[in-house]
C-alpha cells in the first residue's frame, strides 16, 4: 500500500529552483538569441532573471530617487537606456564572454544607467534635457506646428541652436551620447549639426600646441579658412 508522504517546502527552495532554471535556461542560448532577447524589453530576461536584481543592486549602492517613481518605472528606464547602447555598440565581448558574464555586464550598466540618468553631476542630465524638449512640444498641438512656429520666428531660432550647441560641448567624453544622436537631435528641429556648431563634427580637426606665458602649453584645434 503506497502512501502520500510530506515534505516541507519552502519558498527558498521554489526560488532556488527557479533560479537553476533560468541559469541552465540562459547557458543553453547561443549568442545570436541572447542578443534577441537583449534588444528586448520584454524579454524574460528582463522581468524574471534581472529585475529584482537591478533593483536591490541600486538601492544598496546608494541609489534613491524621491520623486513618485515606482521600482518598475526606474527598471524601465534603465532597461531602455541600455538597449538603446547594446544596438550601438556591445559594452561586452560577444564572442568571449559567457552568456552569464554577459548578462552580469548588462545587470551592472542597467543600474549605472538608472543613477547617471538622474544624477545632477552628470554632464548631461537627461532628465533635465528631456524635460526641456517635452516642455517645447507640448506647447503644441503636433511637431508640425513647432517646425511652423519656427519658421514664423515665433521661437527664437538662436536659442535653439544654443541649446543643442551646449548639449554637443557637454556630451564629449560621454560613451551616451554620440555625433549619431546628435544629428537625429538636430534634425528633428530642422537642423544640420552644421548649422548648430562652427565646424563638422564628422571631421577630427587638426590640433597644435600653443605656448602659454607660463611656458606651459596648451592644446588648440586649427581650422583652415578660404583666403578671401
């Protein structure tokens, strides 16, 4: 006679085994399909195996934001930064790295993106900037009418430029932020990086240097200009 015999179970135990899955699950992928669920917001591998990860990982280091967001709003945010930086460039090595290597590289820059984007010592503060083009295109009804109002010189066209002149002098150094975003900026505005800066960005210019009166030296960008 056979008989229903207990055995204690615990939550640990259930998490445990959930978390062996999701390794096996993870070390069994090739890299083509890590890489499809990376570029993936949606992805398991997001909202199972990193979320709570991430989360606890910014909060211990220090992380707290105190305006109204909710832990998923904060893991979206930083879930959406680094795919937009894992379609540029791979911050990993694809072909040494190992599938859980990978995804402690990804864990690590998802937290690092959910602090820089709010930190008021970065560069560039993408919420700030954010905000200031949220304020501009609400003012509207569509972005036609913004392009409308700027032809009409109702918004000052130099104010503009100004702006994403200082945004471009302030991303340099930053691995964010490149001359591709700078020029998907720009034209969404109706510019050329052109007409915002006083040199073509897509050219490294020649650089010299300069002798100070200290007799110190500094280095200067040389331009060569048409003789008249």
């Amino acid at each position: 006679m056979l008989r229903n015999k207990l055995i204690p179970y615990l939550r640990l135990d259930y998490i445990k085994i959930m978390e062996d899955f999701q390794i096996l699950k993870i070390n069994s992928m090739e890299k083509d399909e890590l890489l499809v669920h990376l570029k993936n917001s949606e992805s398991w591998l997001y909202d199972c195996y990193l979320k709570d990860e991430c989360i606890n990982l910014f909060l211990k280091t220090g992380g707290f934001i105190a305006i109204g967001l909710s832990d998923d709003d904060l893991f979206k945010i930083g879930v959406d930064i680094t795919i937009s930086q894992i379609n540029k460039r791979y911050f990993f090595d694809i072909k040494k790295d190992d599938n859980i290597l990978i995804l402690k590289k990804v864990k690590s820059r998802i937290v690092n993106n959910i602090r820089n984007y709010f930190s008021p010592t970065r560069k560039i503060n993408y919420q700030q900037f954010h905000n200031f083009i949220i304020q501009i295109e609400d003012s509207y009804e569509n972005f036609e009418q913004i392009i409308f109002e700027i032809d009409l010189g109702k918004i000052d066209k130099e104010s503009l430029t100004n702006t994403f002149k200082k945004v471009w002098e302030d991303s340099i150094g930053d691995m964010d932020f490149d001359i591709k975003d700078f020029e998907d900026l720009c034209v969404k505005f109706g510019f050329t990086p052109l007409d915002v800066l006083v040199y073509n960005p897509y050219i490294v210019p020649k650089m010299s240097k300069q002798t100070l009166n200290n007799s110190d030296y500094q280095l200067v960008l040389i331009f060569d200009e048409k003789a008249a």
